[in-house]
C-alpha cells in the first residue's frame, strides 16, 4: 500500500486553504459538479459568515493511482492545537503563502509546527492584481533554505498549477507506512458526537487492520467498544469493511459517555496482546477563561451536556464547574485566546439552543496570599482583598510587518508595557518585531490596534514565557446600585480609570433606558473612578389633559416623581445575554 500519501495544507489566516481545497476535490472528482460549492469542507454556517477554518477537516481522494488523504487546518493562532493534531497524522505538508501579502506570523508558526514533515511550498493567487509572486517566491526560499525555482506559483480560485502541486505531493510526500501484519494500532486525531452511532473517532491507523465488528480498546481511557461502523471520509462518512495502515478514516464507537474518548488516546482490538501506546497530543494550555452561565437557571444541565459534546470535536478548551451567588451555577472555561471563546460561545447558542451570560474574558494571574503561600485566580470573582504579590502572564510577541509600520507598532507595544527583544529582517522591506508584553494586553485591544496602524497589513503571533510581577487590582462594576459580577475584570492599576470609564459609558449605549434613572459605576478598592447614568424612560403623563387648572398636570407629575424615586430604591437591572456579547464584542 505504498500509493497512499497523507498531507495538510497549513498556512497564515485567509491565505486560501479552503480554496486551495476546493481545487483539489474538483480535479480528482470526489465532489461532483453539481455538488459544489465554495469552501465545501467549511461545513459549519460559522466559517462560511467569518470566512476561516475552525474545524480541521479529512478528505480522502483518489488521483491516477494514488490515495491521497488531505486534511485541511484552520490558519487562526487560537485554532493550533487542531493544526498540531492533523500534522500528526500527516507525512508531509503544502505551506500556501498569499502572493499579495507574503509570509506572515501565523506562517512561521505553523512552519515550525510542521518541521519534521516534507514542506512543499506554494505561492497563492498569483492572479491578484496586486500579486508579488516572485518576491513572495524569494521569501520562502530564504525561509526554507532551498532555490526561489522550486516555490510553485499557483492560483485556487483559477487552478492554475494547481495539477502541478497534485503531482508534487504523489513525488515528494513519502507514502504512509503500511504493515498490516503487525497488531492494529491507530491514533485519535479528532472525534465528533452522533445521537444513534454514539462518538466517532477520527483515527490515522499506523500499523495492523480492522474490520467492521471487531471490538476495541481505548487505552488511556481502558472502554470497551464495538466497531459499530468504520470508513472514509469522502468527505462524509463512507462506511467500509475494513481500515488498513496508512489509512485516515472513523470508528462509530457507540460510546454514549464523550469524556471516555480522548484525542491521542491510542485503539487497539480487543482480543489481540498487549502493545505499546502510541505518542499522543501534549495537552494544550489554556490561555484565556471566560465563565459561562446559563440564562435559564433549569439548562445547566443541559449546558453540561453541550460542552462534554462540544470537547469532542474541540479538545482544545476545559470546562469546570462553579457557582457564583450573583451568576447561579454554571462553568469556567479556558480557551486559547477570544476568538475561541467566542467561536465556543456562539455553537452552544446555535447548535444547542443555549442562551448564554458571559463574563469579562480574563487570563490567569498568580498571587502570594498573606500566608506567602501562591495561589492561581481564574476570574476576578476569586480575587482575594488582601494579598503580598501579584503576577501577571506574560508572552513573547512576534509581529510580522512592513517596515515602514515598525516604529508605529513598537510605540503601541511600548504603551503597552511591552520589553522590546529584538527586531529581524527579511526580504527587502519585512520584519520581524519581537516584544515580551502582558498577555492580558492582546486579548482586548492590540490585534485591532497592529491590523490599523499597518492598514491590515501586520499579522501576529505569541507563545507563554511565564509570569512577571504586576501592579494588579479588581475593577468591579455596579448597575443600580448592584455588583454585576460578570463585567467584573482584573487591570494594571494604570489602566483602571480608562477600563472602568470605556465600560460604563459603553454599558450606557447598550442598556435599554428603564423607569427610573440608572447609575453605572467603575469602582477599585471602593473607590468610585467612573460613572454614567442612563435617564430614566419618561411617559408624557399629562398628554391626556386638555385645559383645566395646572395644579392637575403639576399633581399628576408628582405621583410619577415620587414612583420613579420608589423604582430607584428597589428596582434592578437585568443585564441580557446580548447586551454581555455586546461588551464582550466591543473589546476584540
């Protein structure tokens, strides 16, 4: 079975992957003509309206006499764990780089996840008008360490020399290793959840082979499970008689319990003698949590459900459960940056039906408690009132931009509280700038900042270094008087006055205006730094009067002041769930 070559396509965001893809199902028919459609492997409604890959996605095609297995990754940074997962059941990868916009962030760090694979480099939409192919061509040859020649020039959305990239992965990819005399062994890359066939795995079966029927063992896990069902993807499900090795398909496990299928758990059958697992996934770290609760107190349970269901196919986020008095009972999250979390957020209310409140997205901070002992706060609802030390993580921020941009954006970073490292050049006109700089600083406003300044032609990329000393407080915000623990935040004391303004004067636009007047606070140690106050919704009370005395309007207008007074003292806000995406939107 040496016809079988397993491949990704791995690039910077919006490089054209799925395009790319599209070709490459038309040219070897597995999608008929009257099948396709633009990013066809794009299944969820949530990339086709933002335009990304969220999911990684298997294929397997046939071309001449070959098997080709592709597998198509997201280009997003908070979306690499699904990157590293498909490069592992991967001998070789296309790196596609937008002839319009070069070699980018997200570029290199895919790169360096996919170093012990064969690299066969291409430059993408050469048809642009503003395309730079050949200096596009000398970039990744300079990166690469090969000759300019050897960079292919390509075009998804027309297909030129596209054929020739087909026919450089049958030559240069090395064919899957194929023993089926040995035990089956297969590894879980990816697994998905359906109601009648329970969870399926999505395997890359490294050695032996398995029919429809044989039983197997999960091994990390130690679950018994029936082969219910076993295929390709074509791209759906394909059933099939058997898996070989070398092969990329699923197993219908039948398992109803999600959390006894792990990704990088090895399957082995049943029956046969003890082997060795196979090196699986380093477990991701979180590096951003956000809690979820649900609207309805009566759909925790429900939500429970959604995210166990959830984790199969996104093994990259964690869920615990807490209560907090203000919010019920719901879960704290970590995901790997806000687009996660928002990604995350948005399938629950869609594919579950779930209505969600959300908290401030938050990073994890360390602090030494008043007995010298450290202690981790996942959200500011844990932040204690006394306290030694605080610390902050803190990340090594790659930037890549034209040079023309790099003293805007290092300005930006130096506002920031950013540690310039160093600055690299390439090509004839591109840096790289490096920066050490708080992590909470990227997850609410410097990617919008960098994409500004540079006119979008800046990208970034950041990886964990630790934690770092921080002047730390919590930034609470009260509505009518109450603490909405939700919004509440953990800041630099420097940046408190203008967090706690933005919010309550942004709360101001959001919140629909109520009976009585409602005061909106930023308060840090109990001191007030801001305030907004929405007007009270007024009824013309005295529009009904015609004529008479005034001392009827003026009485009429009392009795709706003294009301107005009473609805004060007593009333409360209900914050609604979109009023919390709005606020949660406006800071990405």
């Amino acid at each position: 079975m040496s016809d079988i070559r397993n491949f990704c396509i791995i690039s910077h965001i919006d490089h054209g992957k799925s395009t790319l893809a599209d070709r490459f199902l038309e040219m070897t028919m597995t999608v008929k003509k009257d099948k396709m459609k633009p990013q066809f492997l794009d299944r969820m409604d949530l990339e086709r309206e933002k335009g990304i890959t969220i999911k990684l996605k298997p294929v397997r095609m046939n071309y001449k006499d070959y098997i080709l297995n592709l597998v198509d990754t997201p280009g997003h940074v908070d979306f690499s764990y699904e990157v590293s997962r498909a490069l592992a059941a991967a001998e070789g990868a296309i790196l596609l780089v937008d002839a319009t916009q070069g070699i980018q962030a997200q570029t290199l760090a895919n790169l360096d996840l996919a170093k012990n694979l064969v690299i066969i480099p291409a430059v993408n939409k050469i048809d642009a008008p503003d395309a730079k192919p050949d200096e596009c061509a000398l970039e990744i040859a300079s990166l690469l360490n090969c000759e300019p020649d050897r960079v292919l020039r390509i075009s998804g959305k027309t297909g030129e020399n596209v054929d020739l990239l087909l026919e450089r992965v049958v030559q240069e990819v090395p064919p899957a290793k194929t023993d089926i005399e040995k035990p089956f062994r297969a590894l879980i890359f990816d697994s998905d959840y359906d109601a009648y066939k329970g969870v399926i795995a999505y395997i890359r079966v490294v050695d032996g082979q398995i029919r429809s029927g044989d039983k197997v063992r999960l091994m990390a896990s130690d679950t018994l499970a029936e082969t219910k069902e076993i295929g390709y993807f074509t791209p759906g499900y394909t059933s099939q008689s058997s898996l070989s090795a070398g092969d990329i398909g699923y197993i219908a496990t039948g398992i109803k319990e999600p959390g006894r299928v792990r990704v990088g758990d090895t399957v082995v059958v049943a029956t046969q003698e003890p082997v060795e697992p196979l090196h699986g996934y380093l477990e991701p770290k979180p590096m951003v949590f956000a809690s979820f609760y649900p609207q309805d107190a009566n759909d925790f349970d429900s939500l429970k459900d959604a995210l166990s269901k959830l984790k199969l196919s996104d093994p990259s986020f964690i869920y615990e459960p807490e209560t907090k008095e203000a919010l019920g009972r719901g879960y704290r999250c970590g995901f790997l940056g806000t687009l996660h979390v928002e990604i995350v957020s948005e399938r629950l209310r869609r594919e579950f039906g779930l209505n969600l409140v959300i908290s401030t997205p938050s990073v994890v901070y360390k602090i030494t408690n008043t007995k010298g002992q450290e202690e981790f706060i996942y959200s500011a609802s844990d932040w204690p009132l006394s306290f030694q030390k605080t610390e902050e993580p803190v990340v090594l921020l790659e930037i890549v931009s034209p040079v023309s941009y790099t003293s805007k954006i290092m300005e930006v970073l130096r506002g920031l509280s950013g540690v310039y490292v160093q600055t690299q050049y390439f090509g004839h006109d591109r840096a790289i700038i490096s920066y050490e700089i708080p992590l909470r600083s990227i997850i609410t406003e410097l990617y919008d900042k960098v994409k500004s300044i540079s006119q979008g032609y800046a990208s970034m990329n950041y990886k964990f270094m630790g934690y770092k000393k921080g002047d730390l407080a919590k930034l609470e915000i009260w509505i009518a008087g109450h603490i909405e623990e939700a919004f509440s935040k953990i800041v630099s004391q420097e940046e408190a006055y203008r967090e706690g303004k933005f919010l309550v004067e942004r709360l101001k636009e959001v919140l629909p205006p109520e009976q009585f007047s409602v005061a909106l606070q930023a308060v840090v140690q109990g001191k007030v730094l801001a305030r907004e106050t929405i007007r009270a919704r007024r009824k013309d009370v005295t529009g009904y009067l015609y004529g008479g005395d005034v001392s009827r309007k003026r009485k009429l207008l009392e009795k709706q002041k003294k009301g107005k007074k009473l609805l004060k003292e007593r009333g409360r806000v209900e914050v609604s769930h979109q009023a919390f995406l709005q606020i949660f939107k406006s800071r990405q």
